[in-house]
C-alpha cells in the first residue's frame, strides 16, 4: 500500500526566541500573524482587536520573562536583591550576622587608701586594697554606659612581688609622712546596656522553641538558665555537642595562663540568630525534650512503624518525618520553665566617646580583703573615681547588606577543621588570651610518623623576652586542637629552641663623618630589622640584610668586617637561652640556619650589638 508522504509530515512554523522584552515579543508577534494568518485578521492597530491580543500576548510574555531572570538572579548571592533570599545565602555561607558594634576603653580606676606600714616602709593599706568586680556599671557624660569585663585586684601583684597599682601620696602629716595614697589601675570597660529578661515557657513541648528577644542590636548574650539551674550555651550549630571552658588555673604557671581550657559537654545549647531587617535578636534552642528517655544517638525508625498484630493486610498510613527529629542530639528544648536571660545591648559610632568622657560610676561592685575595717571600707568605696586616659574605639554601625554579601566568599572558603598547614598555624594563634599566648609557631613534619606534626611554639614573658611555654599553656592548646583535628592527624606539641646571638661588626667612615654617631646610627638601624618581632620560628639570618642596613647608612664607607656569634647562659649579669650553636658550621650560602624548631633572638640590643669605625 503505498503511503504519502506529504501527509505525514507536520508543516513546522518557523519560530524564535530570541525575545524577551515587550517590544520584542510584539514584533515577533506580527510577524508570525502576517505570515501564517493573512486571511484571519489584518488590522493590527493600537485600538483593533489584533492589536489587543498582541498586546496581551507580549504582556505575557515579558511578566514571565522578567520573574524568569529574577529567579535566577536570586540563586546567585551576588545578584540576588530579596533580603529573604540573602539571608538564605548568608545562612549557607556560615556567615554570622551581627548588629551594631560596642566600644572598647580603657578606664583607670582611682581610690584614695589610707597609709600603712610593711616592714617599716609606708605604702597604702593592704588590707583595705579593693577589687572591682566586673559588671561595674559607669557612663560618660553623653550617656554611654560602659562595664567592666573583668575584675580589677588592686592586691594583685607581679613575678617579683611588687603591686601592679600605681600609688601616689596625696596627704602627709607634720612630719612629712604620707597619711593616704591614691592608687589606680587600668581596666577594660565595653559599652552597652546590660538587660536581664524573665520568660515563662509552658508545659508543653516545643522542638526548636524560638524566643525573639525585645531590644535592637543585642551584642552579647550574657547568660542564660532555668529555674531548675540548667545552663543553656550558645552554640553556632544545634548538633555541636561541646563547648570550652574556662577554669582557673591553680597552678604556679597562673601569671601567665590565667585559665585553663575544658571541653565541657552542652545538652542545653541555643542558637542566636540576628535579623539584619528588625535589627532583633532571636534564640532557637534544640529539639529534644527533657522529660522523656532518649539514648538512642539516631531515632530508631522500628518506632516509627505500625504494629500488625497478627494482622496479615494493612492499609495506608502516615507517617510524620518530624517524628525523626525528636532526638536529645540537636539540644533539648526548655519545657514548663521560666529562663533567665541577660544580654547586653547597644552600639554603633556614636559610642566611640572621646578622652575624658567617662567619669560617672553607676553601680560599684567592690570586695575587700576578710579583714578590712568595715568604717574604712566605707570610706574607700566613696572616694572611687573613674576615668578614660584614651578615647573609646571599636564602635561601628550594623553592617549593610552589600557588607554581609562581601563576606560570603570567605566565608565559604573557611572552614571548622584543620585540614593544611595554613590551617594549623591559624588555629594555634587564636586561642584565646586567658588561656595563654602563644607568640610564635612553627610546624614540621615529624620525621617518625608520616600523619603527625611537630608544632613547635614559643611565649614571651612580661619583659617581652622570649620564654618557653608553660605545661598549661600547651594542655590548653592540646585540648583546644583536638576539637579541630581530623581523626587521623596526630600533634606533637614541642617548646622552640631559642638561640640568642650577637654582631660585632667593623667598617669605614667617610673622614668628615663623626665615628660616635655613625656607630649609633648603625646599631640603631640593625635594631629595627633584627627586633623578635621579625623573626618567626625556622628562618634563618641573612648576612645581606644586615650588610645592607649598614652600607645604607648614612657615613659608611665600606664593610670591613661582619661576625655573628652565639650568646649561651649568663654573660655580665644578662641571661640567656641554654642552647649551643656553632654560627659557622651552620652557615650555608650567608645564612645561618638554625637548628630544627629553633628561633633566632637579639635578646640585649644595647649590649648585644658591638660596633666599630675606623
């Protein structure tokens, strides 16, 4: 049977998309209108019925291709302009947005202490030395509250016994005793109002309850308990399980490391989530509820089925994928409590107060020693006056939201492990300060396991002179990176070898140059490219360095000569490092290469450098 093939072919239209605005899409219109239905209809005018259909067509089809663009825009952080959408991309990224910053000042405390006498010498009453605890509330005078963040003890005192207060007499007797002294110390003060709130939560169990807290540009989120004693941590996850802690430091080494760090288990945990639009701040805490027993890590999904028995047919039935998510693992919910929330609250520019500025005490929260005389106390507490010597920094408005945008790249590039040495290194120098400093780190593979790492660290003293770390400082860092490592990784955490050294160079100066002065250029010009600062653990001394900072200088000729040794032990009443080093065999191509894990220091400047000028 023979087939036409005529009949069986669809007559294919010619069509475009090329069009997506309103003008484009009406012209394509008429066009296709004009070449397929020239017999249907021919005026096309504004005010006929095609123009009308055309019109409505192009409409249509510019709405769609508009939203189309507009989607797709939106999956992209840089392009999207919904804030409902930015705050999705800022979630994804990790980026934790904040409201206005408070300010930092420094505030020195003043107290008038009557005279006492220690071992024949008149220095101001110890036992009547107050500590300022902190949340001590002061202003300035445009209204700026400020408190304390840490306690201040006037009876604290240094390595060597001495006072860290700075006294001075203000009265005396008539036989030119001092009756009184005024002794003040330095403190650190963060401006914002402190708030506490009291919110009821009923008997009845909420997962992932979320509690919007009243006040704008809440900066800290002091604490937060139940009535039953419960704390609750801020988290910046719902399944982070731990968090640090920190516990006095009892031991000898407590100067140095105030704290020590404990990773500290958190079933009570929240989340603080700020809203860039409301500027408001707003707490969700987990989903598990308290009252009932979970040990399961995972709900067991055999729970969730439905019983039979003994029946052999079923028919259908829901289930609620909620139900997976009651688990103690992502917090427990609080439940039939009333919490206690203190938050502190406020900042921006206008917090930056000039010098000065501070001097009103709005609550005083003081202690005294068990013995002070309760008259004298009184007296003390009276006398307290409070000022900033330097003005306040750090306050700056909440960031816009081109600012938040700008951060999502490396927001996305960081991440909550240590995966590279980079890595390590960036971990290792943000320990916080109350659990000890570490002022250089140095890693190297170690040479007996292929997954380990040598981390070799070094600390400063309050002379600012290289020292060794203490124990606690390095079980702090221990603790501390081994919630980041991966599991595999291992850490070897070694005190860097300190090789003190000295120079003694020789050169020529220009006839009509005074020798004194070029020598004391030179010392100090070398001073400032050999301070500790410069140096980092593992690099080595380049004699082109110090050759040029000295022909550089202003009268030198020529170099005669360049020597530098190294300085062990005690030289003329000046201590130094206990490690041996031989410069020469351990110079290689002008650089002296110090021993593995080691850093180089010019501990003396004045005394370590020795010039001479012919």
């Amino acid at each position: 049977m023979a087939i036409n093939a005529k009949k069986q072919l669809k007559n294919v239209r010619q069509r475009t998309y090329l069009a997506k605005d309103f003008d484009s899409f009406r012209s394509d219109l008429l066009a296709h209108a004009r070449l397929y239905f020239p017999d249907k209809i021919q005026d096309f005018t504004e005010a006929s019925l095609g123009g009308l259909l055309l019109d409505m067509a192009s409409f249509v089809g510019d709405s769609m291709s508009f939203y189309l663009d507009h989607q797709f825009n939106e999956l992209n952080w840089n392009t999207a302009i919904e804030s409902r959408n930015i705050r999705k991309h800022l979630r994804n990224a990790g980026v934790k947005v904040r409201g206005a910053a408070p300010a930092v000042a420094t505030v020195t405390f003043y107290f008038e202490i009557p005279a006492g006498s220690v071992a024949g010498e008149v220095v101001p009453e110890p036992t009547l030395l107050p500590t300022v605890q902190a949340m001590t509330a002061i202003a300035s005078k445009d209204g700026v509250s400020f408190s304390l963040t840490e306690d201040l003890d006037f009876g604290e005192k240094d390595t060597d016994e001495q006072y860290l207060y700075t006294a001075v007499g203000v009265e005396q007797d008539d036989d030119g005793s001092f009756t009184s002294f005024v002794v003040s110390r330095d403190g650190i003060c963060l401006s914002g109002t402190r708030k506490e709130e009291r919110i009821s939560i009923p008997n009845t169990h909420k997962a992932f309850r979320q509690i919007t807290l009243p006040d704008e540009n809440i900066t800290e989120i002091v604490s937060v308990k139940d009535s039953s004693g419960n704390e609750y941590y801020e988290v910046d996850s719902l399944s982070q399980d731990t968090v640090f802690a920190a516990i006095i430091n009892p031991t000898e080494d407590a100067d140095d490391v105030p704290a020590a760090i404990e990773v500290i288990p958190a079933p009570y945990r929240f989340m603080a989530e700020y809203e860039y639009t409301t500027k408001l701040t707003k707490l969700r805490f987990g989903g598990g509820d308290a009252q009932t027993l979970d040990n399961d890590i995972i709900p067991d999904p055999s729970d969730l089925a439905l019983p039979l028995y003994g029946k052999k047919v079923f028919g259908r039935f829901a289930i609620d994928p909620n139900a997976m998510l009651q688990t103690q693992t992502l917090g427990i919910a609080p439940r039939n409590t009333k919490l206690t929330i203190i938050y502190r609250f406020g900042g921006g520019l206008k917090h930056n107060v000039a010098a000065g500025t501070v001097r009103t005490v709005n609550t005083l929260y003081l202690t005294f020693p068990p013995s002070a005389n309760a008259a004298d106390s009184q007296t003390v507490r009276a006398s307290v006056d409070v000022s900033n010597i330097s003005p306040a920094a750090g306050g700056d408005r909440a960031p816009t939201i081109d600012e938040l945008r700008a951060q999502i790249p490396s927001s996305r590039a960081a991440q909550n492990r240590i995966v590279t040495k980079a890595d390590l290194i960036s971990r290792v120098y943000t320990l916080p300060n109350k659990f000890g400093r570490v002022f250089r780190v140095g890693i190297r593979p170690n040479p007996n396991n292929s997954l380990a790492s040598q981390i070799y660290i070094v600390g400063r003293n309050r002379k600012k002179k290289l020292a060794l770390c203490s124990d606690t400082l390095k079980k702090n860092l221990r603790k501390y990176l081994n919630e980041f490592r991966a599991v595999s990784d291992a850490y070897d955490i070694l005190d860097a070898r300190i090789v003190n050294f000295g120079i003694t160079f020789e050169v020529a100066a220009h006839p009509s140059a005074n020798k004194t002065q070029v020598a004391q250029t030179c010392i100090r010009n070398l001073r400032k490219i050999l301070k500790t600062e410069n140096f980092q653990i593992d690099m080595p001394i380049a004699y082109a360095d110090i050759q040029n900072t000295i022909l550089n200088t202003e009268g030198v000729i020529s170099m005669i000569d360049l020597t530098i040794f190294n300085l062990v032990g005690t030289s003329q009443e000046r201590e130094y490092s206990d490690v041996s080093f031989n410069v020469d065999s351990n110079t290689f191509q002008q650089m002296v290469v110090g021993p593995g894990g080691s850093i180089f220091e010019l501990k003396y400047p004045t005394a370590d450098i020795i010039a001479s000028v012919r």
